[in-house]
C-alpha cells in the first residue's frame, strides 16, 4: 500500500489460519504467508502481507482492545475504497472483507500493495522547486475529484447523514474527547477543549436555506495518506479512510489545510515558511484553486476561520484519543503516547485562533 518501511508486528498475526482464510478469496495467493507490520500511524493497525511466490498485498484492522465508540470501523473503510474503485479518485483495490474475530482477532480486509512514495513532510525538504509546485497541483486535483464524486452514483447516498454537518460533528467530537477524561482512568482535561466546545456550535457558519453540501468526506487528507508514482507528481493511492463519511467538503479542505496554520512540531505542519520560495502554494492561493476546480465562489475568509479552527478542534479531540488510548495500553503504535500529547497544544492554537478571528464571541 506504500513505500513505509515496516517493521516486524508486537503481536505477530496468525498467517496460517489467515492463509486458510485467504484462500479461495485471493487467487493465485501461494503459502506459506508472511506479515509484517509497517511503522507509522496511530490508527487501524496495517500490515505486508507477502506469499510464497513473492505477492504482496495490504491486510488493514482494527486494534485490539476496547475502542471509543464508532472509530476503527474497517468495514466502512473497506465500503467507500469498493465504491470509488471506478471513479477519478485514485484508490487501492480492494479485495476482500472478514467480520470474524476469529481469523486475526479484530475484524479486517485485504487490498492491493501499492508500491511508490510517501511523502511524510508537507515541505518537501530536497525536493526542486518545480517538483514541489507539481506536487501540490496534484494533491489540489486529487482532493477536489474525491469532493465532486456523485456519491448517488457511487452507491454511498448512504454512506453518512446529510446536512447540519457541523453541528453533529462538534457534539460527535465533544463526546469522543469526553469520553477519554471521564470516569477511572480518564486522562487530563484541556481547558481549551472545554472553551471551544462551548464556542463552535454557537457560531456555525450559516448555511443557504436548503442547501445541502455533502460530499465523500475523507477525514484525514494528509500528504502522507497518499502514495506518489516513484518518479512522477502523481497520486497511486489515497490512503487511510478511517474517518471518512459524508460532510462537508471545507471541513474536509480546512484539515486539509492544517500544515500552513501549525508548526512542525505540532502537526508535521510548515507554518512560518517562505512558500514562495519553496514553490509551495499559500493558503489562499491553495484554497482558491480548490474552489475554481469544484466550481465554487470564493470562501468567505471569517467562514474560513471557523472552519479552520474546527477542523484543529477535531484534530485534537483525535489525538486525545490515541493518548487514551496509549494510556489504556491498546494504541497501535510506541509513538502513540507523544502523539497523543499533541492534543493540548493544538487545541491551545484553536482557541487562539478563536480569539484573534472572533474577539467578540470568544469572551
């Protein structure tokens, strides 16, 4: 599925009765099996798998353990990769669905290995000025395909709940973030998480009466969730669709847009960098080009405020529940613990944010 380098798994998975399983449902796979686990990411554990006869394919899972409500759902995962199989957004094929905890211990699926780039820093260090401009022309078209699929046609009229995305999303993403502080064994509260759940729901942008906006909404659009031809600036694969659903695409965009706002430290971000002169577009110039590709006005700027500090919102709430999860000892990854810890300032730089955009309502 990409270029990670993998690292042998803590809790090695049993490859033969996952071979057993397999066959029949992969033709051609060849025993015996081997997996190995790549290095990276905090989310649904993923795996090499390779046969006898050198074949390689993409085992992906939920962790082990007890998980937050809703999150880790690899059937979903597995559902929206199906459906965009034949559409402009590059995916990996998928190739088969298990429910049965009994096979690997948590429910999984198996898709195609990509084999290509990832690109793990947004600045591109190294990489030639040009190449860099291409690049972010291709995330831009990529990013606005996914957000023009007619998801009618693509059998995911269903797949999330139209309208009042916003607000859902906050209430979803405020239970998730109070689910990891609360009770026996709850880590520590963020006193800015606790202003901003009371600040966003009260100023969602206002939205035409009747007008619903839903797109595929994939959830986390990093440089790294998408694999890049080995020499070209072009996206094989776009990767990790754990939080997609239906929503709105400038909260999908805005997530997207997070690197310009925060600090590498933060969120492997490049706020504070001379875009010019790396060749790297600027946020407005990135944003707008994303409008003229999907066919719409201008963002007002103070709308697009909100949605940013949303979508660090969001980001944060995620992150304190890997933290949780790290101190449940059930994230997937050694990392987990420092990633997680990202949360506060994060969410610190939210409602700074919220602060200098909205002085009025941020009282």
């Amino acid at each position: 599925m990409s270029a990670i380098s993998p690292e042998t798994a803590p809790r090695p998975l049993d490859t033969v009765r996952l071979a057993a399983w397999l066959a029949g449902r992969l033709p051609g796979l060849r025993g015996p099996l081997s997996a190995t686990r790549f290095k990276g990411g905090q989310s649904n554990p993923t795996y090499l798998l390779s046969d006898a006869a050198g074949a390689r394919y993409v085992l992906r899972k939920q962790p082990d353990g007890v998980l937050l409500p809703s999150a880790h759902a690899v059937d979903r995962e597995y559902r929206v990769l199906h459906a965009l199989g034949g559409t402009d957004v590059p995916v990996a094929r998928v190739h088969c669905f298990c429910d049965d905890p009994q096979v690997v211990g948590t429910p999984f699926y198996v898709m195609e290995f990509v084999d290509g780039r990832v690109l793990w820093d947004p600045a591109l260090p190294g990489m030639p000025v040009a190449a860099r401009g291409a690049i972010y022309e291709e995330m831009n078209r990529v990013v606005a395909a996914l957000h023009r699929v007619d998801v009618g046609a693509a059998g995911l009229a269903d797949y999330g709940r139209p309208g009042a995305f916003f607000e859902r999303q906050i209430a979803r993403w405020t239970r998730q973030y109070q689910a990891t502080v609360e009770g026996p064994g709850g880590v520590d509260a963020i006193p800015a998480m606790e202003r901003l759940i009371e600040w966003l729901p009260a100023n969602v942008p206002v939205t035409p009466a009747g007008r619903d906006e839903s797109c595929i909404f994939h959830g986390d659009l990093r440089i790294d969730n998408m694999i890049f031809h080995p020499s070209e600036p072009r996206v094989l694969a776009l990767l990790d669709w754990e939080l997609s659903t239906l929503g709105h695409p400038l909260a999908d965009f805005a997530y997207h847009a997070l690197p310009w706002r925060l600090g590498a430290q933060q969120f492997r971000g490049m706020a504070g960098a001379d875009f010019a002169a790396l060749g790297i577009p600027g946020e407005r110039a990135y944003l707008d080009a994303y409008c003229r590709r999907v066919d719409r006005e201008p963002v007002d700027p103070a709308h697009w405020e909100f949605y940013l500090a949303y979508a660090m919102f969001r980001l944060a709430a995620i992150l304190q529940g890997i933290l949780k999860r790290s101190h449940d000892g059930t994230a997937s990854s050694a990392e987990a613990r420092e990633t997680g810890a990202r949360a506060r300032p994060i969410a610190e730089a939210a409602w700074r944010q919220v602060e200098a955009h909205f002085p009025r309502t941020a009282r």
